[in-house]
C-alpha cells in the first residue's frame, strides 16, 4: 500500500459541498474500527484516469459523453480495478489496516465513485461484501456524481446479496439520483420483485413511499404503469397510499389504469378499495377517462366500484355528458331522478 498516488488519495475530510451523507465524520470513524486487509491497488499510474472504450449499447446525453463508468447500462467500463488486488471472501481474523490502506479504502474517483460503486459495476460479489463489512452506513451511502449509490447500481444489476449486506447495514434507502429514483424506484422499473421485497424491510423502519422522482412519480405508480399486480400488491401491504397523486397532472394509479386500458390492473386495484372518484388536477375522475376513451367495459367496472356519474369536472362535464351520442356507454350511465350525486337513491316501503 506503499505506492498509493498522492494526486488520487482522498483526504479526510471531503470538498465542500460535495456530499450531503455526512462522510466526513464516518471517513474518521473507519480508523475505530477493526477491519481487514485489503491488497495492495495495482501499480499502474495511469489505470485512475484511463479513458473507457465507446460503449455500443447505450445513447447518451451530450453532458454524459465524458463519463461512462457509473452510468446504468452501461457495458463500456473503466479499468480502474484489477478484481485480483480485492480480497475474495471476508476474512474470519481481520487485521486491523493502516493509514495509507485506509486512504484506499476511503478512495473516491474523480466521478465521485467509491470501492463500492467499482466493485458492483463490475460484478465482484464477494469484494462488494467484504468492503460492506467494512465501511460504516454513511460512507456506504455516498452518491456519486450522478448521485447514485451503491445500492442504487446493485439493485439496478439485480445484486441481491449485495442489496442484503447493504439494507441490513442501515444505509440511507431514501437517497435519490439524478432522475429522483430511491433504489427502490429503480426496483420498480425493473420489476425486481426479490430486490423490493428486501428494500422494504429495512432495520431503520418503514422508509417514505410517498417519495416522487422528478417525473412526479412514486413507486406505486411506476409499477402501476408496468403492470406487475405482484409489486402493486406489495407496495400496499408496506404502507403504499392507494390515493396518491403523482406531480404533473394528478392521476391517482386508477387513472393510469384506466389510461393503460388495462381491465385486469384496475379490477386489482378496485379490489384494494381505492377512493373510485379521485380527482386529477383538471377534475376529471377514473370514470371521465375511460368514458372519454369510449371504454364500455372499464367504465362498467368502475360503474359497479360505486363510481359518480353525475360527478363535473373543472370544465362542467359530467361522464354522462362525455358519453352523449354512445349508446353503449350511455346505458350503463342512465339519467336517473332518484339520484344524488350521481349514486342511486335506495328507497324502502
């Protein structure tokens, strides 16, 4: 560990601004800690900065052209770790390292990505596992410069012991990237059922799935919007809000199923007892969109669900308006005296 580069160790105490996890104090707090010996990093002066090969299998944004390594998808790779310097397992007597071994393990790229970011990129299970033993919460919590962290890349590669290690060691489950994703939003998208299940019982208690990314959506929405009852169904059982609107328009996961046109999703959903006459920012109810969509059949499962009739958007239409000149639609809408609010009035002798 003697040949560590000077212009490439991490000080102590990190740039200002730069990290919002607190790793100042937990950099200090690895000396306290008896851990293992980690092998020395190759001697290679230029492997830190080498530049990676073009990737072919990922489009990316102009700003992005110069930095490839953390970035989801991507198969093009720095060489800044030879997997043969990490250790292969966690060891049963560690020793306890010195100062330049730790300015190793507390080592930060230029991209802002730690050994653990590199061991996860690069699929090293059992190195990941063995710097998880090692390093504090925070430290493990740290977000690159595309603010994601570790945790964020293992759930996206579907690194379900590295998920485990991370979760049960208490790392921040709540931190969002550059899209505004948690990991668990990222599990969501990959319809990671065995990954959300783990994100979802984490020591520090239930974590705020209210949470929107900068599309405005949690992730009850976005598995909405895949499809997968099985991920709806466990959002919901872990404190999920049915009702929550997501942020651009107001569309509860009703609206999106109406939207989908997808019978099979809102008869899931209606059997969760979702509110049937939630309102989108325009007013307009479940049973708005799916007679504007001329959907019979949606509009009867909600018809059935209690759904109102007579309910008026910010534009004064009722469903029944939208439904004028569509038999079909109108005659699970009839016009009935007897009613208030659209619901039926039920008379007894």
């Amino acid at each position: 560990m003697s040949d560590c580069w000077d212009e490439k160790k991490l000080s102590v105490q990190p740039e200002e601004g730069r990290y919002d996890s607190g790793v100042g104090d937990s950099v200090q707090s690895l000396s306290d800690t008896s851990v293992g010996h980690l092998q020395s990093l190759p001697e290679k002066p230029g492997a830190w900065t080498e530049e990676p090969a073009p990737s072919g299998d990922k489009v990316l944004d102009p700003q992005e052209l110069d930095r490839q390594d953390s970035l989801y998808g991507s198969s093009s790779l720095t060489g800044l770790l030879s997997e043969a310097y990490l250790p292969k397992s966690i060891p049963e007597e560690p020793d306890i390292p010195d100062s330049q071994q730790l300015e190793c393990l507390t080592y930060v790229s230029e991209e802002g990505d730690t050994f653990l970011h590199l061991t996860v990129i690069h699929g090293w299970i059992d190195s990941s596992l063995y710097f998880i033993s090692l390093a504090p919460a925070d430290v493990l919590s740290i977000q690159n410069d595309l603010y994601q962290t570790g945790l964020h890349l293992a759930t996206y590669l579907g690194q379900l012991e590295v998920v485990e290690a991370l979760v049960s060691k208490g790392v921040n489950l709540e931190l969002q990237d550059r899209k505004g994703d948690t990991a668990l939003h990222v599990a969501c998208k990959n319809q990671n059922l065995a990954c959300a299940k783990v994100l979802l019982q984490g020591p520090n208690g239930p974590q705020n799935l209210h949470l929107q990314n900068w599309k405005g959506l949690s992730c009850l929405h976005i598995a909405t919007l895949k499809g997968n009852r099985s991920l709806i169904s466990l959002l919901l059982e872990h404190g999920a809000d049915i009702n929550d609107q997501e942020g651009t328009s107001g569309k509860t996961a009703l609206h999106l199923a109406v939207e989908m046109l997808d019978g099979l999703l809102l008869t899931h959903l209606l059997h969760h007892r979702p509110e049937v006459d939630s309102l989108m920012y325009n007013g307009c109810t479940p049973l708005h969109l799916a007679v504007g969509r001329k959907d019979g059949g949606l509009a009867r499962l909600l018809c059935q669900a209690g759904a109102d009739t007579l309910r008026r958007n910010r534009e004064g239409d009722t469903p029944q308006d939208l439904a004028e000149g569509n038999n079909q639609l109108l005659a699970l809408l009839p016009f009935d005296d007897l009613k208030i609010s659209g619901r039926p009035v039920v008379t007894t002798a």
